[in-house]
C-alpha cells in the first residue's frame, strides 16, 4: 500500500503530491452541507484537511460524514497537498490535503471528560477568558489524572515527558562513557533499605517482605561485587502517608554508586558534570519541548553555572543566620528553609543549582560515613534546583563492624539487612553513590509546581489508578 507521511513533514514543496497520513481529528468544522474542514494532528503537528463535493471526488453522504466525525478519533486522510493563498490560521503546516478519501481507523466517544483545548490553555489565559465571559471548564488537577491518557496528549504534556525521556538518556550515555555498567537490582526485598518508616509491605510466599525504597543496599553490594561503578534506572517505594507536591509512592531513582580513591568530592564531581551536560544537552536538543511547557506554565529557564557551586552545611547555616534564620546547627532543613537558602544562595551567587555538604550525622541514614575530622558532621550531600531537593548522596560506611553499630544506634534491626552487612566482610573498598529522584528533576528544572506533573501515572497517598 501507499507509505504514510507524517503530518510534521507536510511542506509546501510537496505541492500537488498525493499523501496519505494518519491522526487525530483534532477539530471538525462543516460549512453548509457541501465542505467540511478537519485539523489532524500527529504528534504536536497540525495539518488543515478539505472536503469538498464541488471536488467531484466526493459525495455529499461523505461530507456530512466528515462532519460527524467526533473530535480525537483516528482518521486516515488521503488526497492531493495545495498551498493556499493566503496563511493558514491553527495549523502547524502551511499546506492543505484536499480530501479524496477518509477513514474512521479509532472512534473517539462523542463526548470527552476533558476538553484538550480548554485543558492545553495556561492559567493566566483561562483567568482571562473567563473574565471576557467565555464559556469554558477550568481542569482540575484530580480530572486531569483520572482521564491522563487524554491529559497527556496536550502541547506541554508532551513536551514533559519527552524532556523526561531525554533526562534518562543523558543519565545513562554519560554515567556509561564514564565506565560506569547498567545493573538491575531486586525490587522484593526482606528489610526497610532506608531505614525509615515509610515502606509497603508485602507477603512473600509467607515471609515479611516489602519494596525496595531504593537501590541503596544492593547498588553497594555490586561495589562489593568488583564493578567499580555502577548506575541504575528503576522504580523506588515510598509508602509517604503525607500529600505534598514533591513526594509520590513510587517514582523513578536515577542511581549512582562507585568506588571513591580519597575524597567523597569524586562522587560530587560526577554530580557536577552529570547535571552540567544535562542541562545544556536538555536546553539544546529539548528547545521545542521546553518552549510549549513554558506556553502553558510559564517558567525562567534554569540558572546554573559552568561549575557547581559546592557549600557546607555550615555555611548554609550561615547564610540563614545572617538573614535572620535562626535554625538547629545541628538539625534537617525543612522544606521552607531549603526554599529560603535557595534564594539566599541565587542572590549571592546566581545560580539555582548547588550542592550542600557536610550534613550534620544525626540527619542522615545509617549507611553514611561520619566525617574523620569531626563525627558529628558526615561525608554527605544534598543537591537542590530553585531551593529544592533533587539528590542525597554520600560516602558509605565499608567497615562492617562499624556499620553494625551505625544500623543499631538508628534502631534498624541488624537481622533484616544481614546479608548486606556480610557483604563487607569479604574485602570491600571505599564507596560512595548519589540518588536522582527522576520527577523532582523535570519538576523542578522547568519551574512546575507539582510532582504529579512529572509522573506519566502517579501514584500518590490517594491514587493507585489510572
Ligand atoms: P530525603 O528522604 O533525602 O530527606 P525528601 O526530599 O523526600 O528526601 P524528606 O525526608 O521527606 O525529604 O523531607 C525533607 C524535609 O522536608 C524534612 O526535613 C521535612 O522538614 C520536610 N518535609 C517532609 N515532608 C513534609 C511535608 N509533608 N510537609 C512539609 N515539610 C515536609
Ligand atoms: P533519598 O531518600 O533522599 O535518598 O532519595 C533520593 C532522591 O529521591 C527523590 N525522592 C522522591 N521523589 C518523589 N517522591 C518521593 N517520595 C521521594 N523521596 C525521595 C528526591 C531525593 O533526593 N539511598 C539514598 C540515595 C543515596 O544516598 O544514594 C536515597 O534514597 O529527589
């Protein structure tokens, strides 16, 4: 049969050609009962389609048929390209197909639970439609994810989840041309990997088991194993039992651990050019995609320098004091004042993306190395886009006997994660490893205010469907 064209490729120079593409009837238009305009959409593309009886190729039945086409369904298109006199209005390609023939290949329902139009429309712009009196349906975020599978085909929908494509494939073609190998850990495991509470359990052929809340135990295992360094893309649990616009149930770890020689600066210089590349790869190759993000909700682009701006905690502390906020030396930033350093720190030094070390111990997990010089601090990091975060990494305990105390004094039973504990026994070298939470990085990058923006399928305190 005829070879499909892709509406995207539809130019002018194709004048006069027969084409045949296939997409969506984004928009039907009849006028009289003799023409009827469809708009096809491929992919973000638009093409403007003519049925016409005055054609003489087409009957009247097939017009009127044309006309009752319901919005969203599958249509093949078939006939010959012209190119108008004068430009066409709501359509991406500046050429019309003068339909010969049409075929209904995937009905849409008459009536849709969201209206794509009204839903790809940024907030700015419905406030001023509605105040001009015009008739539409504000989406609402619980709406948008009950129907996802028509959310995600709007401009800025699409342009996220290709940005998120891109941020994965960055990960992995620069973590491999770093000598780093792709490993696949257990997603089933017998004890919390955090330590913490927030893990869902599960019955494992009558044993206690739950989801991993992160590679963490077994990306240090393949340390332990001889792979020098290792990365991982998979899905990590958290059974969160707080609503909030940066945490899910599960989302998408973007891990990383490797041996260290001296320093756990060389886990924090991988940090640094990782995220370096990928922010200029994304603002080269996602330029489209970030734009039509940025037509429905507006953002800055990302501020960031050629080198990481590295700070201690202290310093953090600091900065905070000298602005008026006094907080625990020794304690966690909470959410606002994270927001509040990331906006101490864009004032002093221009960039909304920095790393924080040396985190006080008593804030991190059980695995992570106290520092030599002073134990109540650690070799451990948080990096933050726009005053939130985006990774925790850190220097790993190696010493088993060590690691036992740490686990104890956390109040983790040592039993459940004995395994992992014995792995140090055999000989293990100084390591250390970062985790990405994969949507707070697409999140946060373009300025979005909530991580279920991000999740192709959330799945948050509330939702487990769609
Ligand atoms: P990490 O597990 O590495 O800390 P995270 O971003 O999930 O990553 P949390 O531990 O959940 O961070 O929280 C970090 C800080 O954010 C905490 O110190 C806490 O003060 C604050 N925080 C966490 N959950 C909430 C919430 N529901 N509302 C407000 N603040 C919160
Ligand atoms: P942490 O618990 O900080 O560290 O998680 C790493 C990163 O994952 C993201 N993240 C989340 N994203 C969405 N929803 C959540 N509920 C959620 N919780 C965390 C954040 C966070 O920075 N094993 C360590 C990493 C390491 O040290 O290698 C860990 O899991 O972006």
């Amino acid at each position: 049969g005829e070879p499909y064209t892709e509406v995207g490729a539809l130019a002018e120079e194709m004048k006069g050609n027969s084409v045949l593409v296939r997409g969506r009837a984004q928009a039907i238009r009849a006028v009289g009962k003799k023409m009827a305009f469809v708009v096809v959409r491929e992919r973000g593309f638009t093409v403007q389609c003519i049925v016409t009886e005055q054609e003489g190729s087409v009957s009247r039945q097939m017009v009127k048929f044309v006309a009752s086409l319901n919005r969203e369904s599958i249509i093949d298109v078939h006939g010959p390209l012209t190119v108008p006199s004068s430009p066409i209005k709501g359509a991406s390609q500046q050429v019309e197909i003068q339909v010969h023939k049409l075929y209904c290949v995937g009905k849409a329902l008459p009536t849709l639970p969201i209206n794509l139009e009204d839903a790809a429309r940024s907030e700015a712009d419905i406030d001023k439609a509605l105040q001009a009196g015009e008739q539409l349906v504000r989406v609402n975020q619980d709406t948008r994810l009950n129907f996802r599978v028509l959310d995600i085909r709007t401009p800025a929908n699409q342009g996220i989840f290709r940005i998120q494509s891109q941020v994965g494939n960055i990960f992995r073609q620069f973590l491999l041309s770093e000598g780093f190998i792709e490993i696949h850990t257990p997603k089933l495991i017998a004890g919390s990997s955090e330590g913490g509470s927030a893990v869902f359990k599960l019955d494992y052929k009558g044993r206690p088991a739950c989801l991993a809340q992160s590679p963490q135990l077994h990306k240090q295992m393949s340390i332990c194993g001889d792979f020098g360094r290792v990365f991982e893309v998979g899905p990590v649990f958290r059974a969160e039992d707080s609503y909030t616009h940066r945490h899910l149930c599960e989302f998408t770890g973007l891990d990383v651990e490797m041996e260290i020689k001296k320093h756990y600066f060389e886990v924090m210089d991988i940090v640094d050019r990782l995220f370096v590349t990928m922010f200029d790869s994304l603002n080269a190759s996602c330029k489209k995609e970030l734009e039509a993000v940025g037509r429905q909700y507006p953002f800055e682009p990302l501020k960031y320098l050629r080198k990481t701006l590295r700070l201690t905690f202290q310093e953090g502390v600091q900065m905070l004091k000298d602005a008026g906020i006094e907080i625990d030396p020794l304690g966690d930033l909470n959410t606002e004042v994270e927001r509040k350093l990331g906006q101490l720190v864009l004032e002093k030094y221009g960039t909304e993306f920095y790393i924080l070390h040396r985190y006080p111990l008593a804030v991190r997990p059980f695995y992570t190395m106290p520092c030599y010089d002073d134990p109540a601090y650690s070799n451990s990091f948080d990096v933050f886009i726009r005053g939130e975060e985006i990774i925790s990494g850190a220097q790993r305990v190696h010493v088993p006997e060590f690691l036992t105390k740490r686990a104890e004094a956390c109040g983790i039973d040592v039993k459940t994660i004995e395994t992992y504990i014995d792995s140090f026994r055999y000989g293990a070298p100084p390591h250390g490893g970062f985790g990405v939470g994969l949507e707070r990085v697409i999140m946060l990058f373009c300025g979005l205010n909530n991580i279920r923006k991000t999740s192709l399928f959330p799945r948050d305190p509330l939702r487990i469907s769609p």
